[in-house]
C-alpha cells in the first residue's frame, strides 16, 4: 500500500481533462438544441422585454444609458453586450434574443469551472449521466 500524495497521476488528469471537456460540449449542444427547440425567432417582446430592448437600442445609438423606470443597475452590462448586437445586425427582438444565446454558450464552461472549482466531479463514462 503506498502513500498517498494527494496528486493526481498525469494520466487521471488527462482523463479527468478529456471527460470536463466532453460534459462542457455536451452541455453547449444540450443548451443550442433547447434553443432550437423553442424558436427564438419571434419579431415580439416577452413580458418586460420591451423595457430593456428600447434601453438597449437607445444605448447602441447614443452611447448614453437612459433608465425608463422599469430597468436596474444590473442591467449595465447588459446594456454593454447587446450594443454591438444593434449595431452591427440592426434593432431587432430577435438580435438581442441571440445575443443572450451567444453569452449563454460563452458562459457554460464558466458555469461548468465553478461546479468543478466546488468540489463535482464530472460525470463517469460507466455511470449515466443523472
């Protein structure tokens, strides 16, 4: 019996590595086929969705954030992501709808990083994945 160092071989590592990034891939294709599921291509605004679209678009023509009552704080960085969207594809629900789709996807590993940062372990190839 030997002593534990508490390190992992290279070869657990590798593995270890090539499962994260095979449950991170899973999770993108999982995420972009539920987004395609429920076609996000209506030209109409959800609930509050007008509320922050028109801040956005005001924000992507003038560069000045201008609150309508209805936004928050927290919506600044919305603000700053969907700018680019406007600009470069024009005012459009649909716009600002995939440019949280494209944030999503570029999130999920950051999502994926912090479960495994938190002690989960990626799923086993002999265990199911539920």
């Amino acid at each position: 019996m030997g002593i534990s160092t508490g390190r992992a071989s290279p070869e657990m590592r590798m593995t270890t590595r090539t499962a994260d990034r095979t449950d991170i891939l899973l999770c993108v294709l999982l995420f972009l086929a539920a987004v395609a599921a429920v076609n996000p291509t209506l030209e109409m605004g959800v609930n509050d969705d007008w509320a922050f679209n028109h801040i956005a678009r005001e924000f992507a023509a003038t560069g000045h954030i201008v609150y309508n009552g209805w936004s928050a704080p927290m919506l600044v960085p919305q603000l700053i992501w969907a700018a680019p969207f406007v600009k470069f594809f024009g005012f459009s629900f649909l716009a600002l709808r995939l440019s949280t789709v494209v944030l999503a996807v570029f999130l999920i590993p950051v999502l994926y990083a912090l479960g495994r940062a938190s002690g989960l372990k990626p799923h086993s190839p002999h265990s199911p994945l539920c």
